[in-house]
C-alpha cells in the first residue's frame, strides 16, 4: 500500500511538473557608470508550445529586458528613446485601476512603469522574479485578425502582483509576426499585470502605445499608421 502511494505521488508530481518547464535568459546589462551587470530574467513558458515557438518566446523577453535595462540606464541622462515615444503618441488612459482618479503626470506614470519593469527584470540585481507564460490556442477571425495574448487585470500593487500572461501560439508561430512584435504584446500584457485595463479606443491610449513603442523599437510610426481600421493595432490583444 506504502508502495502505490509513493508511486501515485511521483506520478502526480511528474504531471504537475511537466506542464511547464523552466528556463532563465542570461544577458549583460551596462550601467550609467559603464559598469557591466549579469542579469538573470527567469521565466516559465508551457510546454505545450513548440521548441521554435520556445525560443521565440524567449527572445522577446530578451528584448523586454534590454529596453527595461536601456531605460534604466538611459534616464540618468536624458535619452530614454521609450519615454520620447511614449510623449509622443501616448495621449489617454494614463492610470492603473489602482490608481485611477489619482493626479500623477504621464511622466510620473512612465516612470513608475519601468521602475515596475526594473523590479520585475531584476535590473536592480542579479535575479528576476519568476514570470508565468500560459498557452492557449486560437485561429485568426475571419476577417484576418487574431488574438495574440491575453492577461488577467491585477489590482494590488507591485511587488504583491503576478506575473502571468497567456499568449497563443498560432499567433506566435506566425511568420508575420516579428519576435519585437511578439515583445510588445509580452510588455502590453505585462502591464495588464500591473493594473491597466483596455481603453474604450485604442490609439493613443497607454497601454497600447507602450507594447507599440516595445515593437516598434521606440521609432516613429509608419505613414498611416492605425489611420485605416487601426491596422497598426492589429497584434496586440
């Protein structure tokens, strides 16, 4: 009896465990001051997406990370190239629901973002907080659109949230979508962790713009972008 115990409980380890698998993105970080820092990004993705699919995944939160860690460096002189696009074409929807009837600028609101971001990549330290990527699947509509992620809306303040974020891996596999894409809707989703709901209108709101300028690497947008069936918008959830 001891004995199909002990075997019932390894097999049921073994099916909770292998539902996701762990794995860490190492990279070198550069300070202000020209120091050089290990960060550790750790991050469990399911194992129902496939092994190029993985690595896709992977790469984008490289990105993340990079421009989470270009931003900390880049605020101490001025040249933050997310905060410039943000300025630009960020415009509504500014709060969190933590705080949404609070009186804290766009500028303040960046700011508290990427100090989220900082904390969450481990940019302050060696070691990041473990974020959580789901698995669903989800073909394209008919009119040619298709989900890329979702996320749950947390309303408790960091450090007490989540990271945890869905992302569909017909719309990761697609060839269509660039691995800085996939990035922005990472970051997009990210951000619903942190408080921010989907705005009434897409274009111009925080949420939005932000996962944009991720995607876009901070450049300015194409001529007609979004103008005609927000077709810039179409990636994101």
């Amino acid at each position: 009896m001891k004995r199909v115990i002990i075997i019932l409980s390894i097999l049921l380890f073994w099916s909770n465990t292998s539902l996701a698998y762990r794995t860490s993105i190492y990279y070198k970080h550069t300070r202000s001051s020209g120091e050089t820092q290990d960060i550790r990004v750790r991050i469990n993705i399911s194992d129902s997406f496939q092994g190029n699919e993985q690595s896709k995944l992977t790469s984008a939160f490289k990105i993340i990370a990079d421009e989470v860690g270009e931003f900390y460096r880049a605020e101490r002189n001025g040249s933050s190239q997310f905060r410039r696009c943000l300025n630009k074409y960020a415009t509504k929807d500014i709060h969190p629901v933590q705080y949404a009837n609070d009186n804290r600028s766009k500028a303040q609101r960046i700011s508290n973002l990427m100090s989220s971001m900082v904390m969450m990549f481990g940019i302050h330290k060696n070691k990041s907080f473990r974020a959580m990527i789901n698995y669903f699947t989800q073909p394209r509509k008919p009119g040619g659109e298709i989900v890329t992620g979702n996320a749950p809306v947390y309303t408790s303040e960091w450090p007490k949230t989540k990271i945890f974020i869905n992302m569909n891996d017909q719309a990761v596999r697609d060839q269509n979508n660039s691995t800085r894409e996939i990035s922005g809707t990472i970051f997009h989703e990210i951000m619903h962790n942190l408080g921010w709901r989907h705005p009434t209108g897409y274009p111009g709101s925080f949420i939005k713009e932000a996962g944009l300028c991720i995607a876009r690497n901070n450049a300015d947008r194409p001529a007609g972008f979004g103008l005609t069936g927000d077709s810039g918008y179409k990636f994101l959830d």
